[in-house]
C-alpha cells in the first residue's frame, strides 16, 4: 500500500463516521461509508475498521489507480471515489484543469444529484464540508 493511501484512510474514517442507518440515505445501512446497497452481502453493523481498510483499498484505491496519482490528486480523487463512485471520480478528473476546478466540479455534481431527489438535500451541506475539509488537507 502506498504511504498516502494510509493517510486518505484516516480522511475518509473522519467524514465517514460509524455505524448509521438513515431512512433517507439510498445506501441504507452504512458504516465508516461502507453500504449495504454496494455490499448487500456483508453485515454492515459488524465491520472492522480493518475489514473496511481491505475494502477501500481494492475496490475505490486500486480501482482508481490512485497509486499512480501524485499527491494531493490521489487521496482527492480516492475521497470522491468513496463519496460519488470511482466512475464519477475519474470523470471529473477528465473534465478538471486543477484541484479547485475539480472540487467546484464536485460541488456541482452534488447539486445536480439534489435537483434529481430533493431528499439529498439533508446531506448537502455534509458533503460541502467534506470537500472544504479535502481542499484545507491538500493545500
């Protein structure tokens, strides 16, 4: 594991959290942003931190290459992976000319996915937060 993917753990365990299960949340019961609609097959409520490291690391870390980003783009783009899905991740990157143009970018995507489900709204300004946090941390 690359030296920075240990830091960008400690990230996402931080704006993550523990154990929640919001009727609101479309990824239902979730723990440290683990979900029971991507994992239906795991018991959410029992996951190790050391359980969820393994995770992160193979299926958003290694998925998005992050190994071969320079820092600060791989814990950036391994935080959106989390947050937004590693498809989206990778395409705002695409779409991205720096950091700042791709946090606004995030922003944006965030906006656009409340447009669609207005219930998304209870979470807007946790996932501003999140991306103010991620900027503060790169810079």
């Amino acid at each position: 594991m690359k030296e920075n993917f240990e830091k960008a753990f400690a990230f996402i365990i931080k704006v993550e959290g523990g154990y929640v299960n919001n009727p609101v949340d479309p990824g239902g019961e979730t723990k440290y942003g683990i979900s029971k609609k991507a994992y239906p097959n795991l018991d959410i409520k029992n996951l190790t931190l050391e359980d969820v490291k393994k995770i992160y690391y193979r299926d958003y870390w290694q998925k998005a290459a992050c190994d071969e980003l320079a820092y600060p783009w791989d814990i950036i783009i391994f935080d959106t992976g989390v947050n937004c899905g590693v498809r989206t991740a990778l395409r705002l990157k695409s779409s991205s000319t720096n950091i700042e143009s791709y946090l606004l970018l995030r922003i944006e995507y965030h906006k656009k996915i409340t447009v669609r489900n207005p219930k998304l709204l209870t979470f807007i300004i946790g996932w501003i937060n999140r991306i103010m946090k991620l900027y503060r941390l790169c810079k």
